[in-house]
C-alpha cells in the first residue's frame, strides 16, 4: 500500500521494494534494511511530500545516506520507510573566493572533495569511509574522522542547513556566512541529531585551502606518551603542517598487517610491543619530506620515537594506511567483539590506557584489546574480543572501558554517535538535566515520534 502511494511523489524509480532490498549491502547493521520498502527522493519538496505522508499515517521514517553508520542510527523494522538520499547528490554552488559550498545531502565525500579540489580547496574532513558517506550523513552524524584535530568535526564546518521537519515544513536556514548571531543556532539541533528531527536536504559548509603533496611516516614508539610528545611535536612546529596522527597499539597493527599481507611494511621494528604512529605531513616549500625527515630525525635525538620508515612512494603510502583504515579485517579475524568508540584528554592518555589494558586482563587473561585511533583529539577505537561469543562479560568489559570518562572530562562516544547501540550508556553517563533537553526537544519537534524512533533516545522516552 505504502509503495503505490509514495510513487505518485518519487516516481516509480523512486520506490525500492523487498525484492530489490534483498538484494542490497546493508552496511553495518544487517537490520538497516528490515522495512523493506526504501524511498528514493531527488529533491527537498519530494522528501517533505514523504514526510508529511508519513506523518499522516503514523509511519516511521528511517533516514539513510551511504549507510557507513556504526552505532545502528539507520537500523529499521517492517512497517517503516528508509528514505534514502542518494539520488539528490548535486553540487549547487561554489564560492572560490569565500571558500564555501551548498550541496544536496546525498553527494559522498570524496564526490565532493574531488569537485572543491578544483578550487585548490577543500572539505577539510577525511573518514575511512570517504568513497561512500555521504554529506547529510556526516551533518546527522557529526562525523569527525582523521583532520578534526586541526579542523574539526562536521559541526564545525557547517554554515547552513535546510532541513525537512517531522510534520512536513521545510526549514531554510542555507546560510553561507561564518558570522550570524540570529538568536538560538537552530541548525545545531540537526547536527549528531542522526535523523530523529528531521531530514537533512541541503548543506552550506565552509572549505579551507587544500594542502600541497604530502609525505607519509610510519613511526614506532616505545609507549603512549612518547607517540604523545612526537605528536605535540610536528603540531606546534611552524614550518610545516601536520595532517594526519593516527595511532595503533601492537596488537592491532600486527593482527591486521598480518591479515592484509603488510608484515613487510612493520619489519622495520622488532620490539613486538611497540606502538605505531602514521604521521603525514604537508610545507609550504615542496613536497614535505623534509621537514619530515627533519622532524623525525629530532624526536630520534630525545628518545621519543624508536624507528621509522617514509613512504617512496603512492604504493608504500596506501600500504601504511590500509593497516590502519581496515579495522573490520582484524575485527573479523576475532570475531564477537564488544567495540568502542571513546575520546581522552591527551594528558590522561597513557594512564587510562595501562588501566584498561590491566583492567581488561584482569576480567579475564584470554581477552585482546584492539586499539587504534586518531591521536590529535585522543579518540580511540578499541575492540575487547576473544574470538569467540562472551556476551556474559559485556557488563564488566564495557565498565573497564567507561571508566571514570566523565571525572577525566572525556566522552563515552567521540564520532560514532549514539543510534541504537549505546543508548544505555547515554542515559547511563550523560545527566539527567541534558537528557530531559534532549527528550523535550524530541518531544516537540516531533510529537508523534515518526522520525527515527528508537535512535539516541529509547522509544519510551519518545511520544
């Protein structure tokens, strides 16, 4: 019935049934896909006719981009709507001289960095998933990723937003200035809101200048705060520019160089407990090796890096990195993990890390705990997994890993969002004062609970 109807706002190439969903990646989740029904609109008005429809016969709505979501913000259930953004994936305007962009919400990533590049300019974020996350989900998401150390997560970059509300109306607020101090920044509600107040359509963002050729390091450090002081380092050094410092503990480097078949690209050090540091770095005055090369050839003289290799080369470069953006190669080499997504202040790095790493073993010997992440902002992944289904030590292992976050001013979730999977720990780390905002809000903007319900605030604390 849904189908027949919603065809005479998206057209018949706009409805995507069971037959074909079946046939869909899923992403993430296997459960993103469970209504069965996907909508794909090509506009604003399309997506707010699909909204008011919805809202009229009390049907949820599940928004989607590229389905790269961790957290289970794009999880359905039969009876839904997916209304997917995809096909609207335009760019409608560039601004060169103001460094500024609009686009629809469902151009991806890399689209768009490839278009800005044009300009010498560009988006100024970076994920693993740049091939297939798209602008809107970023915005829903407040993606962060490998620059937000020096540029910010998503939020940070959004001038304006037009966005499809629950009941229909369409919100513009498409600003494209820095400077707009127009009573409360109602856009900042939609931003990590991941789609359970309204849908994202269009999207103003500010660029920066797109840096140069780079030059990529792998670097082995002896411990947490010797990667921390290499880090600090190459940041306040004024004659290049460090781009990217991601961090990987031994046994996910290893377990995943290993799986890929880069042993090789790790060979260079023999201390099978140190940690890896990728530093890629851009100057002003050629191609940044060296001022790499000098930088590093400093840190060796005060002991805070161990080795280190640069990369000759495009190849040796995507080798580095593939170890450290193929965490699911190692998650599926150990499988029924209970995965995290937490961020430290860098001075407290070290010592939560020996503690949860004690902590961890102390729950029981056998467990691994695989920990990689972006170092600049202390934002770590970590997966605490045997191989094998533990589900009766979900409780402790998930206390050992929250642990004290609060009193260090950390977060339980740094750039994954809440959706589904960490709702408990939301209502369980986050205070009550904040949590009655968020459900009033939710409660106002969408008093009949239709737009992704269940995601970051439990279905009872909805309408």
């Amino acid at each position: 019935m849904f189908a027949d109807e919603l065809k005479e706002i998206v057209g018949v190439n706009g409805i995507q049934g069971p037959d074909t969903v079946a046939g869909l990646d899923p992403g993430w989740h296997q459960e993103n896909l469970d209504a069965g029904l996907v909508v794909l609109p090509v506009s604003a008005d399309q997506v707010a006719r699909v909204v008011a429809y919805c809202n009229r016969k009390d049907v949820s709505l599940v928004p989607h981009g590229g389905r790269t979501g961790l957290s289970g913000g794009g999880v359905s259930a039969p009876g839904a709507i997916v209304l997917q953004t995809t096909r609207m994936n335009r760019v409608l305007s560039i601004d060169p001289l103001a460094g500024t962009v609009i686009v629809e919400a469902g151009i991806v990533l890399e689209a768009l960095e490839a278009e800005v590049a044009k300009h010498n300019l560009s988006v100024g974020i970076d994920l693993g998933a740049r091939g297939t996350a798209t602008i809107g989900g970023m915005v829903s998401t407040n993606a962060g990723g490998i620059e937000a150390f020096r540029n910010g997560m998503t939020r940070h970059h959004v001038l304006g937003l037009e966005v499809v509300l629950p009941d229909g109306q369409i919100l513009d607020d498409l600003k494209t200035v820095t400077k707009a101090n127009e009573g409360y920044d109602i856009k900042q509600l939609f931003i990590g809101a991941e789609g359970t107040l309204g849908v994202v359509t269009k999207v103003s963002l500010s660029l920066v200048p797109k840096e140069g050729r780079t030059a990529t390091a792998l670097v082995s450090c002896s411990g947490v705060d010797q990667a921390v002081r290499t880090f600090r380092h190459f940041r306040n050094h004024c004659d290049g520019t460090l781009l990217s410092a991601e961090l990987m503990w031994p046994d996910y480097s290893r377990v995943t160089a290993a799986e890929l078949g880069h042993e090789p690209v790790l060979a260079f050090e023999t201390d099978q407990q140190a940690l890896f540091l990728i530093l890629e770095v851009a100057d002003k005055k050629g191609d940044g090796r060296v001022f790499l090369e000098n930088l590093l050839s400093e840190c060796a003289d005060e002991n805070v890096i161990r080795n280190a290799i640069i990369a000759k080369s495009d190849r040796e470069k995507e080798s580095i990195w593939q170890i450290r953006e193929e965490p699911r190669i190692c998650e599926n080499r150990f499988p029924h993990g209970f995965w995290f997504d937490i961020s430290v202040p860098l001075g407290e790095l070290k010592n939560y890390t020996d503690k949860l790493f004690e902590d961890i073993t102390r729950i029981q010997p056998e467990l691994k705990t695989l920990v990689f992440g972006h170092l600049g902002d202390g934002n770590l992944h970590i997966t605490v997994t045997s191989g094998k289904v533990i589900s009766e030590l979900e409780d402790p292992i998930r206390r050992a890993v929250y642990q004290n976050l609060n009193a260090l001013a950390g977060s339980f979730s740094a750039e994954h969002g809440i959706g589904m999977d960490k709702r408990e720990s939301l209502a369980r780390y986050t205070s009550p004062e904040k949590l009655k905002i968020m459900r009033n809000i939710k409660n106002i903007l969408d008093p009949k609970g239709i737009m992704n319900p269940g995601k970051v605030l439990a279905i009872t604390d909805e309408p």
